[in-house]
C-alpha cells in the first residue's frame, strides 16, 4: 500500500484529491493536514465522504509515516511551506498548486507532472512532481501531437472557457493572482511547455478566458495554421495516444458530460480547408484531469502503478 499525506486538506483541489484517494485500492491516507483545529473531521469539511473517511486533521505532517504528499492550498502557502519542510529520503511530493510550474526541466529537481508529455521521465527519474494548471493541461494536450511532429510552426490562439467553479472574477484572487495576471502565467507555462516538446518552436501564444455554465468544465479551443489535411492529423493524434490511457478523439461535438467526473481528455479536430486553420477543441473535468485526478495519475506513475488505477470514475451522464 502506498501512504499518502496531504497537506492543505481544506482547499478545494484537496477535496476533490481526498474522494479519489479514499476510494484508490492501493493507498493509505494517512493524516491530513489544514487550516481546520486538530481532531476537526474531514467528513465535517470534505462534502460526500460521511461513512468512508473516519480521519480527523493533524496537528502537523508527519513526514515519516508517509511514502508521498500532495501539497495543495494556494501558491503562496505552498511556496511558505515547502521549505520548512524535511523530507526523508523516500518521500515524494506532488504539489497541486501550481507554483513550480514554471520551474522544471529534464535539469531540473521539478517535473513536470503531465504523464501525456514525459511519462518515461516520471516513471524512472522523479522524486518532486508539480502538476500543470488545468488551462495548461487542456491546452497541451489539444497541441502535444503537433508539437512532437514539429508541426507548430504560426501563433496559436488559444480560446478557453472555464466554469464557475475556478473561473476568477476581476478583482478575485485565484491561487495569489488575480485574473489577468492568473491568465498571462498559464500563458506562459503553455509556451515555455511547447519549448520542452519541439525545441524550434518560438511562435507567439495568445490566450483568452472567459466562463460558462457547466460548473467543473473546462474546455479549449486551440488554433493555428496547418498545411497538412486533417486525415493526416488525425492519424498523427491518434498515434501519439494509443498508448495513453485518458486521452480520446471524437468526431460529434464534444458536451460537459463526457468529461465531468471523470480524468478524461476528449479530443476533436476542426480543419477548415481553405484558410488553412486547424482547430483542435480539447475538453476536460476542471478539477480531475485538470488538477486532482492527474495528481493521482502522476503518483501511480512514481510507484509503477498501471495509470488507470483509482481513476476508473464514474462519469455524470447529464
């Protein structure tokens, strides 16, 4: 069994992380951490768990009951607490909130933690894993096959609707930023990611969000000039993801509720002939394939789990 801490219980990527975990067949959550008074009940502040969780928040993290911790909360807590914390040997982190995103590399101690980009690189060579924002998330993977097969070569537009449910006001703080500023670093993670996927690419990234309805979606739309017809990109995107396990192409119209609660990916190519423009729509739960659900796709990796693992959830039909 792989134990498991995190730490931030009470923020809402955590909630969503804890549902997953209680129900993973092989992990022990250990203890939580959080804002919350020690002996709190998670159940009290983690909606849908009564009757499967008995565990109450600790004091504090104890490092040395645990194989790996998720560190959630926003970045300016987690880039707080990192440092104070001491880490046998042993001990993985997985940190959801995105404040090392920017800062990883093959070079580097951060890895990047998207297992459709450099699974190979999380398998055998990862002890610190940051997990891409979940604008980054969708936009990658609707781009990775082009970028692979260097075929990334105009600016890309990226058009994105968020739901309610993260989608930051003007004014409203989101992980320590505000808006625009929230929106021009997930912009930028975007890029310097293409960078680490096809090195020549150089191309302006412009990116805009706005909200929808459907609360916990997430859905991108990416485009850019391509000269090759669509049967050939299809058949590069569908190369690139039979091995992956979360990560689909359709051909209909893609509705919230082929992702919602689940870690799916959803995939759909639009190419219009005579502009000459590809559009690749990639759509996504906000909370499981954009933040919790790859967290827990990133530790089956490190522990040579099979990536479905856990993860086999049960999708909203509506």
């Amino acid at each position: 069994m792989i134990k498991v801490g995190i730490v931030g219980c009470d923020h809402l990527r955590a909630a969503e992380l804890v549902r997953v975990l209680i129900n993973h067949p092989d992990v022990e959550l250990m203890w939580v951490t959080g804002s919350c008074d020690a002996g709190t009940r998670l159940d009290s502040i983690v909606p849908g768990i009564i009757g499967e969780c008995n565990l109450t928040i600790s004091a504090q993290a104890s490092l040395d009951d645990v194989d790996v911790v998720f560190v959630c909360g926003s970045r300016a807590q987690v880039s707080a607490l990192l440092p104070t914390l001491v880490l046998p040997e042993n001990v993985k982190v997985i940190d959801l909130s995105g404040s090392h995103n920017m800062d990883h590399g093959e070079d580097k101690v951060w890895k990047y933690g998207l297992g459709e980009m450099q699974r190979r690189l999380l398998v055998h060579d990862a002890r610190l894993v940051t997990v891409p924002g979940n604008v980054a998330t969708a936009s990658l993977l609707a781009l990775m096959p082009m970028a692979r097969n260097l075929m990334l070569n105009s600016p890309i537009t990226l058009h994105v609707g968020m739901g309610a449910m993260a989608f930051p006001d003007q004014g409203k703080t989101l992980d320590g930023l505000n808006s625009v500023e929230w929106a021009h670093d997930q912009q930028r993670e975007v890029a310097l990611a293409l960078t680490q996927c096809q090195s020549s690419f150089g191309q302006p990234v412009d990116l805009t969000i706005s909200p929808i309805a459907e609360c916990r979606i997430l859905a991108v739309a990416a485009r850019f000039k391509c000269g090759v017809d669509e049967e050939t990109i299809r058949q590069l995107y569908e190369q690139y993801y039979e091995d992956h396990n979360f990560v689909f192409l359709v051909d209909k119209p893609i509705i919230g509720a082929d992702v919602a609660n689940t870690n799916k990916c959803i995939i759909r190519l639009e190419k219009d002939e005579h502009s000459g423009e590809l559009t690749v729509h990639a759509v996504i739960d906000l909370l499981l394939k954009g933040n919790a659900g790859n967290a827990v796709h990133m530790m089956n990796l490190l522990f040579g789990l099979h990536e479905r693992v856990g993860l086999a959830l049960k999708g909203s039909g509506y």
